[in-house]
C-alpha cells in the first residue's frame, strides 16, 4: 500500500539538509529509501541479505527506508525539541553508515538502530556546542534520502507522539522511565532489544547479561507505568 503524502515537516527538512548537505553519500540512499513505497512485514532478512553481500548501501538505504520514520519519532519524543532531534537524527545517520559495516548481528537491526539513535541523542545532549563537528564523508546520494524519507514519512509521528496529555504526563518521569515506556510501548521493543538498546558501550552481551538487565528493565517498566496511571488519576484523566 502506498502511504500517503505528507507535508514536509521545515525543522527537520532544513536541519537535515544544513546537517548532511556536505556529505554527498549519504544522499543516494535517503533518496532510494524515500522511493520504497512498501514496507515488508519483516525488514530484517533484506536488510541482512545486503550486509552479507557487502552491499551497506543497500542495506542501509533498507534500514532507513523501514525504520527510518520511527526513529525520528522517538528522538522527537525522547528530546521534546524538534530542531535538536533533527540534529540528532542527522547525527545518527551518519552513525549508521560508519558503523554498520561492523555491525556483528547480536540483535536485529532495528534494536541496533535505536542503539546509535540513542547514542546520538546523548552525545548531542552532552555537547551541543560542538555539534556541529566536521562531518565523515559518506557516498553519493545518502544525505538527499535521508532528508527525503523523514520528509515523506515522519509527519505523522510528529503529530501523535508529542502533543498528547499523556506524553506530558510522561515528561514528568525520570529520562530513563520515559525512555522505557517509549521503547517498549511506543516502539513495542522486546525486553532484550530494550536491554541491547540501552547498556552502555562497554557492557557485557552475553545471553546472561543480557537477560539479567531485560529483567531489571521490566522491573522498572511496572514502577513507571504505575506512576504514570497515577499522574494520570490525579489529572482526571483515568478513574481513581
């Protein structure tokens, strides 16, 4: 089904292209992204097919063109402005293509994505001054599909996800709570993806870490869920 057409969004548009007009890689696959009318129901097996390939290219136009949208999202919903999570999102694009030729597959590739979105966004928030640090250079045609695919695709999760009641609600809990309840209801993450997507660079990855931290993550999950039905109560906005 082909979406449907989306007004630009000029934040984002405007930013993206200041961000990524230098890097002329990066504009081939944002390009080639915002052509894939259809989303498959499992993006993962086409986007693995590429990297076994040695294809990146491909398999990071694949991965924007499917989650690209979502990540935008969340780092809109994850910073609350729009102009720092487009900085964000920029960043992260350029993440992505130096990184995914090491990519080792330990998780799919959409729990990876938010990983470097992320960390993007942290690093953006640590050091804002300096964001505008010289650019990697990255091949022909990227920068343009990136720009094009949040342009075509991300409009609507700008709508939904920042202006709701509950998303204020939500601002009032610790970052890391909100975070969780985005990952895993926003984003229906699983608890290990959550886990991958949230531990530190130098953290153990092992099967038994990994699930020891899902844990703890699901722990927390249950803490800020109940706080936020009760900032929800006291606002009238669910039965006491």
């Amino acid at each position: 089904m082909k979406p449907a057409e989306q007004e630009s969004d000029p934040i984002c548009e405007k930013v993206l292209h200041e961000r990524l007009q230098s890097n002329s890689v990066l504009g081939g696959a944002i390009q080639a992204a915002a052509t894939m009318t259809e989303k498959p129901s499992d993006p993962e097996p086409g986007i693995r097919s590429a990297w076994d390939e040695g294809n990146f290219e491909a398999a990071a136009t694949r991965l924007i063109a499917c989650y690209g949208a979502e990540i935008q999202g969340f780092l809109v919903a994850f910073m609350t402005n729009r102009e720092a999570a487009a900085e964000a999102f920029a960043v992260f694009a350029q993440d992505l293509w130096v990184g995914l030729p090491r990519f080792e597959w330990r998780c799919t590739a959409r729990a990876w994505a938010y990983k470097v979105a992320r960390n993007a966004a942290r690093r953006h928030a640590k050091a804002e001054k300096h964001r505008r640090a010289r650019l990697v250079p990255l091949p022909e045609g990227f920068t343009s599909q990136v720009a094009a695919a949040t342009r075509t695709h991300t409009d609507s999760y700008l709508r939904t996800e920042v202006k709701t009641r509950m998303q204020e609600l939500r601002r009032r809990l610790s970052a890391e709570d909100q975070e969780l309840l985005i990952l895993r209801i926003s984003r229906q993450l699983s608890w290990s993806e959550i886990a991958v997507v949230t531990a530190s660079e130098d953290a153990s990855a092992t099967p038994i870490d990994v699930g020891r931290e899902a844990s703890r993550l699901r722990k927390r999950y249950q803490l800020a869920k109940e706080r936020l039905r009760e900032l929800a109560r006291l606002e009238g906005l669910m039965e006491p």
